[in-house]
C-alpha cells in the first residue's frame, strides 16, 4: 500500500480508516471479522459525530452555545 492509495481513503473516510487499513495490509494474512467490524464502524463515522464524541470528550454539554455552533459547521 501507497500514498496515492492511502489518499482517497483519507478524504473520503477519514486517517483513523485509512490507518486500519494500513495495519491491516502490513499484518497480512486474513482479516477477521473483527477486523471487518472495525472498518464498518469507522466508515460509518460522520464529522458530526466525531465532533460530538470530541465535545463529550472535552466535557462541553452539547446544549451550549459554544457545541451547538461547532456541530452547526459539521454536516
């Protein structure tokens, strides 16, 4: 695996997807279906969601001006 293959799965899914993928091509052999379960999860991340996940993480209620802004510029 490449940059110019690792790219688009940069921008379309995100580096946390690409990273999996990466570790999984430099492990080789077979991947399993935990393997499997942990892309579909990724891939299934929206902005929106990583920045709510981000805010609870940071401890900024989601009702506050401050969070309803950030997830306003998320889609």
């Amino acid at each position: 695996m490449n940059w110019p293959m690792l790219i688009p799965l940069i921008v379309r899914y995100g580096v946390p997807f690409a990273e999996k993928m990466w570790n999984l091509f430099t492990k080789g052999g077979v991947p399993t279906e935990a393997d499997w379960a942990e892309l579909r999860a990724l891939s299934d991340q929206t902005a929106k969601s990583q920045m709510t996940d981000a805010l609870i993480r940071a401890g900024i209620p989601l009702d506050s001006d401050e969070a309803k802004a950030l997830l306003a510029l998320t889609v």
